[in-house]
DNA sequence: AGCACGCCGACT
DNA sequence: GTCGGCGTGCTC
C-alpha cells in the first residue's frame, strides 16, 4: 500500500507510539503534510498495525534500518507547535534509558490526559459563566420572580464567575442552566489571575536565612542542596521565601510531595502566601482538571506547581527551582510500570534546565546525604526547632516477660495517663491494621495462610474475618485449627483494632482516633481527623505509618512505638535506614511548641544497637554509620544495583527464564546474583523470581543491564510470564 | 499491550 | 455446522 511511490523521496521521522515494545517507529512524511510542521516534540496520528494510535516525533531519521515497504505514511500532524520543548524530550529520552523503559511508555507521561488521547490541549482558564449582551442590558433587580437567578445575575453582574465559585455561593447548575437557556449568560474560560506576587514572609531564623540565601544565590543555573531540617525547624518557610525569590525573576517552581494527602495543608500555606497563579497536579484530580493544569504549567502561566510524583514530567515554560519535600520517602518511587524515583528524575531534570533543585527532609536518605559527601549537593542545615522547642527524650521500654494488654505495658499505658491528665495528647504507633497480624493453633502450631500469597492471614473485628493484607483475599473466621482440628485458635501479634480496643476500655470518655487505610477511607475522614486533631482536648491518636506522615500534631507530646522491633530485623539492606527514618520520623510529632516530647519504644531487642541509640543521637550520627557500612560491604550508594524481576505461573518457569538469561550473559564487569525467588514468592497467586545486578559504576550497570534486557527480548517469552527491570530498586526481595 | 489469525471443543 | 477458547506472531 505504501510502496506505489518510492518511499525513498519522502522524508522520515522516529516517533515514540504508545507501545511496550523497546524501539521507535519511523514514519514517512505524506506529501500533504509539509515536513516543516512535523517537528520533534509534536503529536501526530500514525497507523499502527490496523489501527490508528496518537504518537511523538522524536527525531529526523536520514537513512532508516526498516525494509522500505513496510515504511507507512504519518496520517496527520495533530500539534502546530511542539507540546515537549528540546530540553523535556531529552529529559524524557534520558528517563527511557536510564531505567530502560520502552520510549513509547516514557513519553506519554509528559502529556495531559486529554493529550494522550489526542484531543486538542486543554485551554488554560477555569470553565466560568459570563453575561451575554442580553443579561448585560438588564436591570439590577431583574429576575425578582426568582430569588436564584437573580442572585446569579447579581453575582455576573459584578463580574464574570468560575463555575466553582457559583458551586460555593450555593447555586446549582439547573439554575446556571436556566440563565443559559434564557441567553441571559454564557459558559466562558476565565482567566487565573495574572499577579504573581509573594505576600510578607515569616521572620527567618538565621539558619533559615543561611538557607534561604544560599539556595537564592544559585538560582538561575543548576545546583542541588540537601536541606536536611529536623521536624519543626521550619523548612517550609525556607521553601515559601525561596519559591518567593525564583517567581520573583518570574520563573516557575515545581515542589514535588511524597503523597497526595499532603497536598491540601501545603496548598492552605502558599495560598496564604502568595498571590499567584498555583496548580496542584496529581491523580486524585479529574482528568479535566489535570488537563488544565498541565496547560497552565507548561504555558508559563502557573507560577508554582505542587504535585506528587508523576508530576516531575510536567512541560514548566520557564522553570527556575524543583523541591522535592521529604524525599528520603518511598512514596517518590514508583513500583510498576516505569519504576522511577521522581527524586531522581528531578535532580537530572534540574541539571537539565539548569534549576535550581533542593531536596528537603529531617531524614535524609543515605544517597543523598553520600551525595553530599561527595560534594554533589550542598548542604543546608536546619538545627533548631521554631520557638525553641526542646527534641523529644526517647526511652526504650524492655517487654521481654511483661504482660501486654493490646500490645501496650503497664508502663505504656501509665505514661499515657499521665500525658492525659496533664491535659496533653497521646500518639502510638502501631505497626499493622487489623486486630492481629496472624492467627495460630495453640496445640500443633498451624497458622492460617492466605490461598494466593506465602503469607498469614490477619485478623479483623469489623467486619470479624481473615484477611490477607497482601492481596485482600479473605475468609471467615475458623472455629477449628484446619490441621489438627483443636479449638484452641489465639491471634498473633497485635494491630491497631486491638491497641484501640484496650485503649477505649482503660481511657473510657477520651478522644481516640484510629488512623490506617481501614479507617482513613474516603477524602471525608481525613478531613474529620485532621480538624479533630487541631482540638486541644487530651486525645489518643493510633495508628499505622499513615499517621507519620508530615501532619503537624500541636498538641502531641507522648509518641509510643509499640513494636518498634518489627522493622528490626528486615534482611533487605535499606532495612536499618528505613528503621532510622521511621523513628525519627514518628519522633518527629511530639512535643511541638512550648511542650517537650517524650518517645517511648517497646522492644524485646533494647540492646539493639539502633534501638538503644536511636533519637539519643543525631540522625545524620547514625546514618554516617550506615553510610560506613555500605562503603564496607559494597553496596549502593557505592557501586550501582538494579534488578531484573520475573513473575509467573510456576516459581520454576520464572527462575528457569532468569537463569537462561544469565547464561547468556557472558559479563565481567557486573556481577549477577541469582535468580533467586523474592522473599515472599508467591503474591496474588503469582510467583516472583528476581536477578540481582551489581557494577562498580554507573556506566558498567547501564552496560550490563542494556545486554540483560536484549537478551531477555530474544528470548522466548514463556506464557504467563512477564519480566521487567527496576534500577536502583529500593528493595530487593 | 492490542489485535489479528488459527485451529479444536460444545452449543443452536 | 459456527461460536469462542487462548496460543503465537506482528506492529515502522
Ligand atoms: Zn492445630
Ligand atoms: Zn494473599
């Protein structure tokens, strides 16, 4: 079909097509098309197979490599202007190599939902309701007979409206609609407002001015700062005055969060702040308002854009500084598809486009604190808490032979009273929801499992069931031990319902909220919680890691950890400095303000050596010794890992495809570990298997793994079975 | 991943 | 007879 016409004379072009496969796609340019408007950057509508598929041009293609007959022609070009700007295809492209994922996945992630179906980019404004030349000739007090549409005449009349302020003035749509069907008012876009302007900071501390003044001065140009602030230090001032600086020589600043939850209370805080056109962008919006919102961005119209991961691909017209907020959080790295750290892509976006990029948290990851060390990011410290406030004392309580109610000692419990009467509020930390994280036989030792995973089952009161917390698949309770028969069935380990259940019986009349994905379902009861928390009345807060995450408790001078050694003796290699961060983490929310802190940690390990030194100590004392042993065992940040991961059918066929690939990989330069089954190898009725991958260098990695991923691709994929690779995995089991 | 083609079992 | 099961092969 393409081949009446020698395709030679036309020009091609590589494009990326939404596709799994690891390549691009050329294209002949059609002599209806003219080969100036298919620029790189563009979209473009391309046969594919027998279908149609919306593409980009990556590039001008001289000579291709594909049998000329099979060459087909682009069937149009949907953008006048390029959506990904020279510097954002390349920072797509380097996204597409460093994790070696298919270019036709990567680039997509730089457009609007809207874009990727291959609709026209949303426009800017906000959908609004105006007056048409008709509603503008009425008079002021029209509409008398009804008490609605004169109320929105009024409100038009004064100015044209967002269709979300009319939503918060109480008018519904069937009233907007009458005014419409009477040709009274019209739907129109109105504009975000064109100010871009910072209100009167905050008093900086001399170290936030320290910060604040070094972060300034390499504005303009590429650097990376680590601001490593200890919780209630007031890092998000320096954020504010720094954003206040880069709008100011009006370029645009990205502040990426660790998840959507924390999104509102940082919105409150720069709306307060500035008078500015801000876009949040995550994947709680509409696909509406992200379409918006990724124009607005990448018109240069938002001066600050607060997103959570995804958000780091976003086009910025003039983009002047990247934060990324708490990033030694997992939640920056995504865990299927393309798994990327949006940390990562933000600091070589930023070296890029020359941004200024500063990494904030109050525990800071070892790579980036190694990065530090290695004098590749500048350090920024921030070593006194606002107001003064004392650091929490932290205590560890010894349970071994005690008697635990709910988990909780005596002394626990004790502190809890006195933190209550003293009018004060109680945080515990509770590893796991549910009642009990299993259920065994007290005569023969069965323990029941979950039917798809190598893993317990839970146990919950509400409903009373087992559950499985890897997959959600659940049972009833059984009366009889499903091996022995025997009745006498005792729950293991203890989740926050059963921490909640003794609490209410021993604190009766007293607040208490828990908090985990059980109870924290809806928008609604985040939002309850959240006022609840800022009630100064003695409360108890329980809960699950959820709870730790950047939300300010004022009131909170008790954090118990009431089983700090489950985190103790994880076999991953980031197990400790993930331990470190929870703890001073949790740490982190007691004792704000004029009231000092206090941490207790329950453990059957309290010569541990983090538990007995954790929180005596700085946090970057005992990351340095972790920095230390990573440099003796020779693990990341020294060297490079990535690993390739199989699930399957059979635990068999996933290790026996590794091992082929293995063999066929004749490599001296990296060392494979492997194929090993994962630590838990069956999940969700899957198996997985994974190929460990370590070099001394960065580019012996990318060698080893780009041979890996060929070889994996000539191979015979077996049915059911799928492979991908994940560099600098944060866990490898 | 889609989406086709293709070749064998149980339904009108 | 054909509706449909998913095996395997291809996409510029
Ligand atoms: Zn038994
Ligand atoms: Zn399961």
């Amino acid at each position: 079909m393409a081949g009446h016409e020698p395709p030679a004379s036309r020009p091609i072009v590589a494009c990326a097509v939404q596709t799994p496969l690891r390549r691009a796609f050329d294209y002949l340019i059609p002599h209806n098309i003219d080969p100036g408007a298919v620029m790189p950057g563009n979209r473009v509508q391309v046969p594919f197979g027998r279908r149609q598929v919306v593409a980009l041009i990556l590039h001008r293609v001289d000579v291709s490599t594909v049998d000329p007959m099979k060459l087909k022609p682009i069937t149009a070009v949907l953008d006048e202007q390029p959506l990904l700007d020279p510097l954002h295809q390349q920072l797509m492209r380097w996204v597409s190599d460093y994790y070696l994922h298919p270019i036709g996945e990567v680039y997509p992630l730089a457009l609007s939902p809207c874009e990727r179906r291959g609709e026209p980019p949303a426009s800017m404004g906000e959908p609004g309701l105006k007056l048409t030349l008709r509603g503008q000739g009425l008079p002021e007090n029209a509409l008398k007979r009804s008490p609605r549409q004169a109320q929105l005449l009024a409100l038009l009349q004064a100015e044209a409206q967002p269709l979300s302020a009319l939503r918060d003035a109480g008018i519904s749509t069937g009233i907007v609609r009458q005014l419409i069907a009477k040709d009274l008012a019209v739907r129109c876009q109105i504009d975000g407002n064109p100010a871009w302007n910072a209100g009167p900071p905050l008093p900086p501390s001399s170290e936030q001015q320290e910060a604040i003044s070094a972060i300034r001065d390499t504005l303009g140009g590429y650097r990376c700062h680590l601001l490593d602030g200890i919780t209630g230090s007031g890092k998000t001032e320096v954020y504010l005055q720094a954003i206040a600086s880069c709008i100011a020589g009006s370029r645009q600043a990205l502040l990426l969060l660790p998840e959507i939850g924390l999104t509102p209370q940082m919105l409150a805080r720069f709306k307060e702040r500035f008078d500015a056109p801000i876009v949040v962008l995550h994947s709680g919006l509409s696909d509406g308002e992200r379409d918006r919102g990724w124009s607005a961005a990448r018109a240069g119209k938002a001066a600050i854009v607060i997103g959570t991961r995804s958000a780091v691909f976003v086009p910025l017209a003039r983009p002047g500084l990247i934060i990324v907020d708490e990033e030694h959080d997992a939640g920056y790295s995504q865990q299927d598809g393309l798994r990327y750290s949006a940390r990562d892509v933000a600091v070589k976006r930023g070296h890029l486009a020359d941004c200024t990029v500063v990494l904030g948290s109050a525990t800071p990851s070892i790579e980036s604190l190694d990065n530090v060390n290695r004098g590749r990011y500048q350090l920024l410290r921030l070593r006194q808490r606002a107001g003064g406030a004392s650091l929490p004392s932290a205590r560890a309580i010894d349970v071994r032979g005690l008697a635990l109610r709910g988990g909780l000692s005596t002394e626990m419990l004790d502190t809890v009273r006195q933190t209550l009467d003293r009018g004060e509020q109680a945080l515990l930390f509770v590893h796991r929801r549910g009642f009990a994280a299993g259920l065994q036989c007290h005569d023969c030792g069965w323990v029941a499992q979950c039917r798809h995973c190598d893993a317990g089952l839970a146990v919950h009161r509400h409903p009373i069931r087992l559950r499985c917390h890897h997959c959600g698949w659940n049972r009833d309770l059984p009366g009889h031990c499903q091996h022995c028969g025997g009745s006498r069935l005792a729950s293991t380990g203890v989740g926050t319902e059963q921490s909640e259940a003794v609490l209410a019986a021993q604190f009766p009349g007293t607040a208490l909220y828990r908090v985990d994905s059980d109870t924290m379902t809806g928008k609604g009861s985040r939002d309850a919680f959240h006022s609840a928390v800022r009630d100064p009345a003695p409360a108890i807060m329980i809960g699950t890691q959820m709870l730790t995450k950047g939300h300010h408790f004022p009131r909170v001078t008790l954090v118990g950890v009431v089983d700090a050694d489950n985190l103790l003796f994880n076999p991953d290699f980031r197990g400790e400095e993930r331990l470190l961060q929870l703890l001073y983490q949790v740490a982190g929310r007691a004792g704000r303000g004029d009231h000092p802190g206090q941490v207790l940690l329950q453990t059957r390990h309290p010569e541990h050596p983090i538990i007995a030194r954790a929180l005596r100590e700085e946090y970057g004392v005992m990351a340095a010794e972790i920095i230390e042993q990573r440099y003796q065992r020779g693990l990341p940040p020294v060297g490079a890992m990535a690993v390739m991961r199989c699930d399957s059918t059979s635990l068999d066929q996933g290790i026996g495809f590794l091992q082929q690939v293995k063999r066929e990989m004749n490599t001296t330069a990296s060392t494979l570990i492997g194929p090993l089954p994962a630590a838990m190898a069956r999940r969700a009725g899957r198996f997985r298997s994974q190929l460990i991958v370590m070099a001394d260098t960065r580019r012996a990695l990318a060698l080893a793994m780009n041979t890996l991923v060929a070889v994996a691709e000539a191979l015979p994929r077996p049915s059911g079975l799928n492979w991908f690779v994940d560099i600098d995995p944060i866990e490898t089991l």
